[in-house]
C-alpha cells in the first residue's frame, strides 16, 4: 500500500492525485479508473510522481522477447520471421510498456485501420498478436487469444496488378544486358521455378552439378531441381568470377559486404535493374510465373510442373500454365486455320 500524500477524489469520487493544484486522475489509456490499492492504481500513481511511464510486468515487451526465445518462433521460417519482425517493432514501439491483457478486439482493428495504406502490413498485425498470445497463454498470463476471427483488409482494387508474365523479347534483352548479379539472380528464378523467398537460401552446397536441392520455406518440401542450361552458364560464370572454389557452406546469392544476400536487397538490386534496363513491368515474382510457363510450353502436364514448382494444389499450375497453353493452343489453331485457307 503506498502513501496517500497526493490522493484526492474529484467532484464525481474518482480517483486521482492532485500536486501543486494541478489534478491527474488515476487512469488508464482506455479510460478506466483505478483504485490507489489496485496495481493499476498504484503504477499510474507513480507514473504521475514520477513523471515517467512504468513498464507492466506483464507488458508486450516482455510478451514479445517470450516469443523470440520460443520453439515457436524457431520454428519458422526465416523470411517468415523477417516478415513479421517490423511488426512487433511496431507493437512494441506503441504498447511495449503497457499491460497485454488490456487490448481487445477494437485495438487491433484501430491499430489495423491506421496502416490501411499498407494493407499487407496492417494484415500482419493480427498475425503476430495471434502468435504472441499463443505464447502467453501457455504462461497463464491470459487465458484468451483476442486476435482470433479478426477480419483481414483487402486490398483494393484499384491497388491490384497481376504479375505480367515476362515475354520472349523481355527475356532476351535480360540476358543480353544485365549485370552479373541481376542475371544471376534471373536465372536462378527461372530455371527453380520457386518463389523469390527461397533464392537466397540456395548455397554452394545445395548445387550437385546438376541440380540444386532445396527444402522449400513455405511448404518444407524437399525438392531436387534440375537446372536449365542457362542457369548452368551463370552458375559456372559466378565461380569463374570469384576465382575460386566456393565454400559449401557460401551463399550463392552474395551482397558486396556480407555472405548471404537478404531478400530486401535482392528486390531493390532487381528493381533498380529493371528501371535500367526498361522492364519495370516485368516483376521478379513474374519469374517463378515464366518458368511455369516454359514447363507447360514443353508439354509438361500438371503433375511434372508440380514436381518441379512444388505447388501442392492444380490449381495454382493451372493459373501460371494457363496462359503458355493458350498460346501453344491459339498457335496450333492458326497453322491449322492457315492450312485450311490453301485449301
């Protein structure tokens, strides 16, 4: 029990304290008063002597730094964990300090409607509260996941681009101009047909060869992927230009200062690349589309793109093959129509 020294009741009989004649109730940020023999009375009062904000000993922070340490966290993937890690940057940045068992399901849709103009990132939130509870939970902090059935954001439409495939003519200009790295990043995304995630991952080790082996992050499918004869000449061209054995345990895709290349840097050197080039059109996530496209333009049926991309359902084959197969189709039909008129 703390002194009562600056407690004083207003006109209504809420709690506050009163200091040099200035009143400040005892409150939280949602509006609640709270008693001086309370917990939450006791760290508010204080906070207002003290002029500083008292970290809860169950805070975010704290909830947070939980859920790093845990088998959870380990356990997923490595662009996963990047993905969410500004989120709880942001959490923390604007809870940390304050009490988990406070929020509700209208904070995290305030906190969603206030990143609206980036709805990828604003659809994250959920996801780490989600995760972070799921942590707590086992603690017995708190016995319920408040992030549970919140509704996601769409982005709207008029924010919506279809990933344009890259033609033949797109292609070749790439590969008669590009620079080392950007072409070699191309090829690896091509000839993998995976997602641009998991081209950062490959290392020296993972090349046989032949192919390159890869668990994939998304799905944890093993995969053995035969590489194209392009991406053969870049691999061979990137050893040729270390002068030296590379070390199995290298990265393949390597930054100018460090050993492995982040995703982040990878996207803005592809970027910049096709800016230069005149290809801001064509998108690196576009490439996993085009090697889907090749497979089905050398008569690959859905099972063997499969095997190769490791989607685990048709439908997505069919989305990326569908436009190839119409192509060979509409070209068939035209050699066909084109014989008929001769006749």
């Amino acid at each position: 029990m703390v002194t009562k020294r600056y407690f004083w009741r207003n006109v209504r009989g809420r709690p506050c304290v009163r200091i040099k004649g200035k009143v400040y109730p005892l409150r939280d940020e949602n509006g609640v008063y709270h008693e001086l023999d309370t917990e939450e009375g006791d760290r508010h009062y204080w906070e207002i002597l003290t002029g500083k904000k008292m970290e809860a000993k169950r805070s975010w922070s704290a909830a947070i730094k939980l859920l790093r340490e845990s088998d959870r966290w380990a356990g997923l993937s490595s662009r996963y964990r990047q993905d969410l890690e500004p989120v709880l940057e942001y959490i923390e940045k604007k809870i940390g300090k304050r009490d988990v068992s406070h929020l509700t399901h209208a904070d995290i849709y305030a906190a969603m409607d206030a990143n609206k103009h980036r709805v990828r990132f604003a659809n994250y939130i959920p996801v780490a509260i989600s995760l972070i509870f799921k942590v707590i939970v086992r603690r017995r902090w708190i016995q319920n996941n408040p992030a549970t059935d919140i509704e996601l954001l769409k982005v709207p439409k008029s924010r919506t681009k279809p990933h344009l495939p890259w033609t033949n003519e797109a292609v070749a200009k790439w590969r008669a101009k590009a620079g080392h790295l950007p072409l070699l990043i191309f090829e690896i995304g091509v000839g993998t047909v995976q997602r641009p995630g998991d081209w950062v991952d490959f290392r020296w080790e993972d090349f046989d060869g032949e192919a390159l082996n890869l668990d994939q992050n998304k799905t944890g499918k093993p995969l053995w992927l035969p590489c194209t004869a392009p991406l053969l000449k870049v691999l061979a061209a990137e050893k040729a230009r270390l002068g030296y054995e590379p070390h199995g345990s290298h990265f393949i895709l390597r930054g100018p200062k460090t050993d492995r290349l982040t995703y982040r840097r990878m996207a803005d050197i592809m970027r910049t690349e096709r800016k230069r080039l005149g290809l801001e059109a064509y998108d690196q996530h576009a490439l996993r589309y085009r090697g889907v496209m090749e497979l089905a333009w050398a008569d690959c049926d859905d099972e063997e793109i499969m095997s190769y991309s490791g989607h685990t359902t048709k439908a997505m084959v069919v989305k990326y093959a569908g436009i190839a197969r119409q192509i060979m189709r509409a070209k068939s039909a035209s050699e066909k129509r084109r014989l008929w008129a001769q006749l």
